[in-house]
C-alpha cells in the first residue's frame, strides 16, 4: 500500500463520519457544530486536490457564512433544547431509498464519465483562450467569460434569497452592545476583514480569490458588526440597500446587453475592455452578495425598507 494515500484516506473517511453525524444526530446545536466542522474539513479536501478557489468559497460561505446562518436560525427557533422531531418509519424507508437511488445515479454518471465514454476535456482550451478573457486566473475566465450567463444566473438566485429574505418579515432582534474587550476587537477585526476582501477581489483576476470568496469576507466582517451590537451591521437603510442588492445581476445584465446592441454577442466582451469589464462587474457583484448574506443574517427586512413598514408601525402606535 502506498503510504502517501494514507492522509487521503483518513480524510476521507473523516469527511464521510462528519457527514453522517451530522445528518443523523437529534441535538440540532450538535448537527449545526457538526456540519461547520464538516465545511472547514471539506475545504481542506478542496485544498489537497489542487482546487484553492473552491477551498476558500468551501470555507468562507460553506462553513463559515453557512454555519453562522444556522446558529442565529437556532438562537430564534428555541436554543440548545431543541430536539430534531423523530421521522416515521415509512419516511425513513423513502429517505433511505433516496439516498440509495441517488447514490446509484451519481456513481453511473460518474462511471460513464470518466471510464465508458470519456469526454473531451476543455481545460486546454480554456488555457489557451486565457489570452483573450482579460484575466489570467483560469477559474476567473470560466466564470465571468467563457461561462458568464452561468454566473449572471447564480447572482439572480442570490437576489431571489434575499427578496425571500425580505419577504418573510421584519428582521430578527439584534444583540446588546459589546463589552470593551470584544469592541477593541471589533475596532481592528473589521477593517482587517474589509482589506481582505478587497485583496480577494483584486487578485482573483490571476490568483485564486473573486467576487464570491471578497463577498463572503465582506459579510462576515457585518456579521461581526452586528454581534458587537450595531444593528445595522455596515449595511445602509432603504433605497440604497435595495440598489445594493440589485448591483451584481444588474451591472451584470445591462453589460450583457451593451455588449448585444452594440454588434455583438450577449455578454461577449471587446478584448481590449475585457478585463476592465470583469473588474466592474466584481466589484458589484461582491457588493451585493455581501449584503444579500448580511440581510440574510439578520432574518428579514430592515427598518424604512418600505411604506409597507411606515404603515405598520402607525398602526402599531395608533393601537
């Protein structure tokens, strides 16, 4: 046996233990623990196979941002007593045939992939294109060029959670003010937080990093804001909010469509203005994703968001 698999291994396995602890625990504290630590370890794998972009949105918003959303939903859900309620006997026959027949299918792909009819790969292609994307990141080329209506795509389902997020109602109760060690923490912590996302941004053109890991950081540094007892947590009220939200797939879709009117393909950018293109809609696009995840944290919509608020807290003064 080779023993330069054995780390490969005992990841693995530890990745598929957290898993399953997680999933089957009954203490809801327990599984939210299991499943921040299960995203740390995941981003370590990303990280052994040679994938750092992945590695660091695994740990930014998988582990980090993900983990941080599922601890404030127990905070307002009930605390540390709550109990995951026992499924029947017949739903955990039709949950295990799931996993079962989904098993199956992703294995069969898999095989058919790799093995029975192997594809032509196009990471060659893509290298060879770099040139002409305007970055020389790969991964950066992938998702804001050569596949860019993909990513336009993912920031519109990031609008669609926070419009989600709005919809359900006014935001959850925030913390009381900090004490003076952690608000001497949070004095250096988050402008620390703030300079590395825009490091993440700016190097993401030709190292691993760009708009999702840079928005992530963004949001944790409000995120820490909003622990210390501003409730605001950085992120502005009204108006300016709502166009913060829409900036990345609106920056987005209006260059797309630019591109089209002016003789070209959607989204097809000049060579010559490519890389100043993918700057801009970055730099929107970590703007909103970080304020859609800080809105996110703080459980619904914000004070003055609407008339609609204006009028209830009348009605609530009046009564």
């Amino acid at each position: 046996m080779n023993l330069t698999l054995l780390p490969d291994l005992l990841l693995a396995g530890m990745l598929i233990g957290l898993a399953w602890a997680a999933l089957s625990s009954n203490d809801l504290r327990r599984g939210v623990v299991l499943f921040i630590a299960f995203g740390l370890l995941l981003a370590i794998v990303w990280a052994r196979l040679l994938a750092p972009d992945l590695a660091l949105a695994e740990a930014a918003i998988g582990a980090g941002l993900s983990g941080a959303l599922l601890l404030v939903a127990l905070r307002d859900g009930g605390g540390a007593d709550q109990h995951a309620a026992k499924p029947s006997t017949l739903n955990r026959w039709l949950i295990d045939l799931f996993v079962l027949v989904m098993t199956c299918l992703i294995g069969w792909v898999l095989w058919l992939t790799i093995y029975a009819e192997p594809v032509e790969r196009l990471a060659l292609l893509a290298n060879a294109m770099l040139d002409r994307s305007g970055v020389s990141n790969p991964v950066t080329a992938v998702l804001l060029n050569y596949r860019a209506y993909d990513t336009l795509l993912e920031l519109v389902v990031v609008l669609a959670a926070a419009l989600g997020v709005v919809v359900v109602g006014r935001e959850r109760r925030g913390y009381r003010k900090a004490g003076p060690v952690f608000h001497g923490l949070v004095h250096w912590l988050v402008p620390l937080l703030i300079v590395t996302a825009g490091y993440l941004l700016w190097v993401g053109a030709h190292a691993p990093g760009g708009a999702f890991q840079a928005g992530a950081t963004l949001a944790a540094a409000g995120i820490v804001l909003r622990l210390a007892g501003y409730d605001a947590a950085g992120l502005p009220d009204g108006r300016l909010l709502r166009w913060l939200l829409v900036a990345g797939a609106g920056v987005f879709l209006l260059l797309g469509l630019a591109m089209t009117f002016s003789g070209g393909g959607f989204l097809q950018y000049p060579e010559a203005w490519s890389g100043s293109l993918i700057l801009i809609i970055e730099v929107a696009a970590t703007a909103s994703i970080a304020a859609a995840l800080v809105l996110a944290y703080r459980g619904g919509r914000a004070d003055g968001w609407s008339l609609m608020d204006e009028k209830d807290e009348n009605r609530e003064v009046s009564s």
